[in-house]
C-alpha cells in the first residue's frame, strides 16, 4: 500500500531544481522541505503541533512537542518526530545496547506486535538514542523482506557515498508515535534515490 496523496512529496521534483549536492546539501535540504514536511504532518495530526527544530551533531529533527505540553494531556497522544535529515557520520563509540534495552519496556510485547525498536538513522550513520528510535516493522528493520533490503541498500549507499544527505520522514494515521508509512532516502551527487516504506507489520 502506498501513502496517500495528501501526505506526498515531490522529492524528485524539488532535487532537479535545488542544490542538494554541495557541502550545504544537508542545509539546503531543510530550507526546500522542512516547511513541506510540517504542513503536511499538521494535516495527519489531529492536534495543533508544536515543532521544534533540533540539531544533534550532523542531524536536524523536526519533532513535535504538543501533546506532553497540552493542560488536557491524557497519555493517548505521544511527542513524535515529523522529520529528519543530515550528513551520516561515523558513529563516535559502540552501539549502547544496555541503554537501547531500557529505552521501551516489554520487548516481548514489541515483538509480539510485529516491531522492533527501529532507527531513523541507524548507528552505523551516527544516529543516535532517544528521539532517533521509533517502532519500526521488524522484517523491515531486520532486513528480512524485499522492502527491508531496499532499507539496507540504502543505508549502504549512505554508508558508502561521501557528502550524502540522508533522511527519513514517519507519516501517521493515529495519535500514537508509530508511523504507518516512512519516507527513506538519500542525495548523491545531485541524484535523489528513496522510497516510500508500509510499516505495517505483515505474516513472516
């Protein structure tokens, strides 16, 4: 299933006429889609979204804080990411596996629901802990079905292409802070290559 009209981007459209692969690309990337991404996430969210922008090491998120902020707040609505983009680098030490594990309790009733503790920018990219996970469809994550390849494949390329600008978008279908579908790609030399991803858990 693809994601509906209303929450698409033209990414192909924007790169022929923006300068996404210079040393600014990352910079330039935000100008042309940050403000795309938030009005389309204010259309899928059933709240008035309060985004900010914050930037750690090479990655800027876009994540809203709305509902812990809200007077009204009922623990039914999350803080969400809307978007991020940046430089992948070189991660700065090993995997903090301890803390990943503490960071959502009951993984057995992640993995029962078909999702893993996924990565918007994995590690390998210099993604980090905290507002960079969210519950990624476990074949998707692991690698494991003709999408989770074209993920992988990805990450690879940004891996393995200097200047990359990579990013990652979540759209939503409920209050909760699990995407139904993932904008995923990267710039390369000018030449944008992503895909939309279903993050709907399916059969093995």
């Amino acid at each position: 299933m693809a994601a509906d009209e209303w929450c698409s981007v033209d990414y192909r459209g924007l790169a022929a006429v923006e300068r996404w692969d210079s040393v600014d690309g990352p910079r330039n990337f935000g100008a042309a889609i940050s403000g795309l991404w938030c009005e389309h996430y204010a259309v899928m969210t059933p709240w008035t979204p309060e985004i900010v922008e914050i930037t750690l090491g090479q990655l800027t998120y876009l994540f809203d804080l709305a509902p812990s902020q809200a007077e009204d707040a009922d623990g039914k609505a999350t803080d969400r990411v809307v978007g991020v983009w940046g430089r992948p680098t070189v991660p700065a030490g090993p995997r903090d596996t301890a803390r990943q594990r503490g960071f959502v309790h009951n993984p057995p009733g992640w993995s029962g629901a078909g999702f893993d503790r996924g990565h918007y920018v994995a590690h390998s990219l210099g993604g980090g802990m905290d507002m960079n996970f969210f519950p990624q469809e476990s074949r998707l994550n692991r690698g494991r079905s003709t999408a989770g390849k074209r993920w992988r494949a990805l990450e690879r390329r940004a891996a393995a292409a200097a200047d990359t600008t990579l990013f990652a978008r979540p759209m939503y279908t409920d209050a909760s802070w699990t995407p139904r579908w993932l904008d995923f790609g990267i710039v390369v030399d000018g030449v944008i290559d992503f895909d939309t991803f279903d993050n709907r858990p399916t059969a093995a």
